[in-house]
C-alpha cells in the first residue's frame, strides 16, 4: 500500500521542520550567549566602575 501524498507532505513538512530547529535554535542560544559575554562585567571592571562612581559622588 503506497502512501498518499498528503502523508508523504506531512513528512517532508516534519524533517523540514527539525532541519530548522537543528540549526535555528543553537544559532538563536550561540547570539544569546554572545550578547550575555559582551556585556559581562568583569571583576576588575566593576571595582573600576565602583570607584569612577564614588568618584563622581564626592565631587558632587
């Protein structure tokens, strides 16, 4: 018995579906993690804005 093709379509429509899951999800997690290293302070870098601000308080 040959399968029809709206059955045939559905799992074309399937793989088509995990191709892009496969490659859009990591790519979307791999920009996430990007953005969240750009914009991780470092240690020294937040004494260094610590001090910078306290600086600016006493000068006030």
């Amino acid at each position: 018995m040959r399968a029809s093709s709206s059955d045939s379509n559905s799992w074309c429509g399937t793989i088509f579906d995990l191709r892009i899951l496969m490659s859009f999800v990591p790519a979307i997690f791999f920009i996430g993690l990007l953005a969240i290293s750009k914009f991780d302070l470092t240690e020294e870098k937040q004494k260094e804005i610590t001090h910078e601000l306290a600086v600016c308080r006493n000068a006030v």
